[in-house]
C-alpha cells in the first residue's frame, strides 16, 4: 500500500517520444532526430534534456489543481447528455485534500468547462511533411491557441470543509450529489452537494472561481464506528444508497438507508481478512454481492443474503492487494493491482476450477494505485502506478507482425519504438508524479481523468475510441 503524496517537480524531456500512445513527445529542437519511446526505469535524462508531450497522441490534453494533492476524486454524472462525443466537455468532479495542516482540508466539488480538443490521425497523411501531425498539432501551437484565450478550460469551484485529511471519496451513482468520504481521523462521513453542483450548472461557464472561501457544511451522517481509519468504501451500483466501508484493522461495514436521509450501519462487521482491507468493489448484476481486497493478499467474495457472507476467498498476489474493479460490461471479470506492480484478471466463472487468473501483467515496476475497467469498452482498462505512469490496455489485442510490420512501414523513422512492449498495452500517459488514482469519464467515451501529487489531468487518448457501441449505449 502506497499511499503518502509529496509535491514534486515536472521532468520533461526532449527529443524523446512515441506514437503508440505515448505521452512523452519529440520536440523540434533537433528536427534531424527520429522521435524515440521514452521507457521510465530504462532511459535515463542526459544534461540538458527534457521531456515534453507529444500533442499528436492525444485528442485533448489538459492540466489543474485545486489548490492541494488529492489522494482521491470522483467524476459525476450529469444531465448534460448520456453520450458526449462532440469539443468542447464539460465534466463536474468531487475530490478530497491531502493538506500540510489538518484543519486546512476540504471537499471540492467542481466544474471543468470549455475542455477543447480534436480528433487525431493515428498515422499522418504525409509522412515526412513537417506540417503534418506531429508538427502541426505539437504542444507549442497548442500552447498558442492557450494564451491567445481560444481553449482554456474554465475550472469553478466550491469548497466544503473537511476534518481532516481525505483518504476516499465517493458519489453516489445514482444521486451523484450525494458523497461518501473516509477521513484519516477514522470517520466515515455522508454528504449532500446538491445546493453546490446546482450552483455550478447555472453559474456562467466563462468565470473562474478556483479561489473560493470554504464554506462550512454539515455532513448528512457520520459513522465513527470503524477501529481505524480506511480507504475501502464503495456505493452500490443496484441499490441506492447502500454502502460498503473497510479500514486498515481488518473490518468491513454494511450501510443500509434508511428513511429521512440516515443509514443504519450493521454493527457487526464482516471480518475475512487479517490485514487492511485496501479496496471494495459492488458486483455490478448481483445487489448482495461485493468483494473486497486486503494487504494479506487475498480477494474475498462476500454475500450479504447468505447466512456466512464468505462466499470465496481467493489467494489474489503476493503482495499487498492495493485496488480491484468490477468490470460492470462483464461481470465476470475482476481486476486486481498489487504492490508489486503486477495486475491480474480473472474470471469469476472459474473460481470453482482453482486457477482463475486469465490475464497477469508485470510491466509496472511500482506499486499499482488505481485500476478501472472502461464503461465503454468491455476488454479495456486503464491503471495507475506508483512510476509515474498510467496505462490503457486491451485485452482483446493480441501480437499482428504483419500489422506492426505495416505500421512502422508508415512511420519509417518518426518513431523507434521498443520491440518488448505488451501487444496489450494501448496507451501510456506520463509527466505527473506520484499517480493516485484513474477514472473514465461514463458519459464521454475515451475521457479519463487521474490525479497526482501535482494536481489533475484530463486525457482523451487519439488511439483510445470515443464512440460507443449500440449494445453498451
């Protein structure tokens, strides 16, 4: 479990890039060099050199923060349209403060407007017109269209005060006004954010409001009964305002609503671990059903409306268990990151047979921090780690010589790329340090949002597709 954010400093590096959905980019300061996969852990800075993105691998790339690092966010759903595929978005998030002094925290709940970006050829039209994609659409034009005010996100923010530091936060799917957050004083607090994401939706979306006071609020319900602090906490998917919480004893609690906005916590607690309960994920088809995961290693399946709630416990990796995800597009699939680096899926269907595992990935060299299954697209998945990268993978790919053959036929030298790279890797995002947490945006397909010790980015990969298909709309 890695879990401590620092503030660091940006590296870039220049004349290092990549095509295959690399976020490290070639610049022009030595046009004559062919652009090169900048691999962490492999190639090292020289004197001199930095790193800078490549615009050409992203549809839109943005960049902010809210004030302090944020441990954990959550994007919410809105009345703006269930698919949205058309420049510019508009995305509402809510995120808890990690701040130097614990009464300096707070929620923030805010509205990204004006996200601006296009769409990108894979391969450019004119390979070698150094007008074409990787010149045309470098980071310094769209550095220009920044300054001259054509595609500047507006950021609107409202501040709630918060005890302490916020280890999770959550919103509701169903009411995303109402949010879940685990303090570091060992409180699990409910919330309603209504009045504040109203007040976002009529205000203008051409004034900024990133220095706004933090107001005083109280919580909906507050629950004090957990040994420690935590970070599982997981709303359910199928029944509105059920609620699952773990922390870092080994305890896991079930909330149920109740009438009048309050919740009747069971007080005794689901106990199948014997270490931290690190994660807790809803089963999408099943409203009794969740899993959770723990630093002793273990995945645990757990039923509500049996008589023993341990359904199955599943040796998951041999290190910490940091995070798991449910895959609501097939529910049989769980996916797992571990301290470790490694990241594992499995097949629920096949628990019964021993071995479940269908998918194990070791390309991380860090712990992983974040992983989440797209709402889109059923095989993919994007994950965070503790190396400063995040990563979009297709588990439907496999390994096409002829293909790549082709491809790098059309490249000739615009890029080098390395020959050992998972055929399942899509996507890889760098230039934040210290990557806490990933989600998708569920009404804009391809969007993904994550957050680090230096503050948020906004992503649409160029190779990353942003329609839905008919069954998933």
């Amino acid at each position: 479990m890695v879990r401590s954010l620092k503030n660091p400093k940006k590296a870039k590096r220049k004349n290092k890039g990549a095509k295959k959905g690399e976020g490290s980019s070639s610049s022009d300061s030595v046009p004559s060099l062919p652009a090169k996969v900048w691999q962490p852990g492999v190639d090292k800075l020289e004197e001199g050199e930095e790193l800078q993105c490549d615009a050409s691998a992203y549809n839109s790339l943005h960049a902010f923060h809210i004030g302090w690092p944020c441990l954990s966010f959550d994007v919410l759903r809105d009345s703006l349209g269930l698919v949205r595929t058309d420049f510019p978005h508009t995305v509402y998030c809510v995120a808890g403060t990690q701040a130097e002094k614990s009464s300096w925290n707070s929620i923030g709940i805010f509205k990204l407007s004006n996200i601006s970006g296009k769409r990108r050829d894979l391969v450019p039209d004119k390979i070698g017109d150094e007008n074409a994609d990787m010149g045309s659409n470098s980071s310094d034009s769209d550095e220009e269209e920044e300054e001259a005010g054509q595609v500047t996100p507006v950021l609107q923010l409202h501040k709630v005060f918060h005890e302490g530091c916020v280890n999770r936060i959550r919103a509701m799917t169903q009411n995303p006004h109402i949010v879940a957050s685990w303090g570091d004083t060992g409180h699990v607090q409910v919330w309603d954010f209504s009045s504040h994401i109203n007040a976002l939706a009529e205000s203008r979306s051409d004034l900024s409001h990133g220095a706004s006071a933090v107001s005083n609020q109280a919580p909906l319900f507050k629950f004090g009964g957990h040994k420690d602090e935590g970070y599982a906490i997981d709303w359910s998917p199928l029944a509105p305002g059920k609620l699952v919480s773990g922390d870092c004893k080994n305890c896991i609690h079930l909330w149920e609503p109740t009438s009048g906005a309050t919740w009747d916590v069971c007080a005794k607690s689901f106990i199948g671990h014997t270490a931290s309960v690190e994660d807790l994920q809803w089963s999408p088809t099943e409203p009794s059903v969740f899993a959770s995961c723990s630093v002793d290693g273990n995945i645990v399946i757990w039923d509500t409306n049996m008589k023993n709630p341990l359904a199955a416990t599943i040796k998951a990796h041999k290190a910490d268990v940091n995070v798991i995800s449910w895959n609501r597009l097939a529910s049989c699939m769980l996916a797992s990151g571990s301290d470790d680096g490694t990241f594992s899926i499995r097949d629920l269907r096949m628990l019964k047979e021993g071995d479940s595992v269908v998918a194990h990935f070791e390309y991380h060299k860090h712990p992983i921090t974040s992983i989440e299954w797209s709402p889109h697209e059923a095989s993919t998945v994007a994950v965070s780690s503790s190396d400063n990268q995040l990563t979009i993978w297709d588990l439907s790919l496999e390994r096409d010589e002829e293909e790549e053959a082709e491809f790098k036929a059309k490249m000739k030298e615009h890029v080098n790329a390395p020959t050992d790279l998972p055929p399942q890797l899509l996507f890889v995002h760098q230039g934040q340090k210290d990557l806490k947490e990933v989600h998708w945006h569920s009404q804009i397909p391809g969007m993904v949002v994550s957050t680090a010790a230096d503050g948020f980015n906004i992503l649409m990969p160029s190779n990353i597709e942003n329609v839905v298909p008919a069954n998933v709309a």
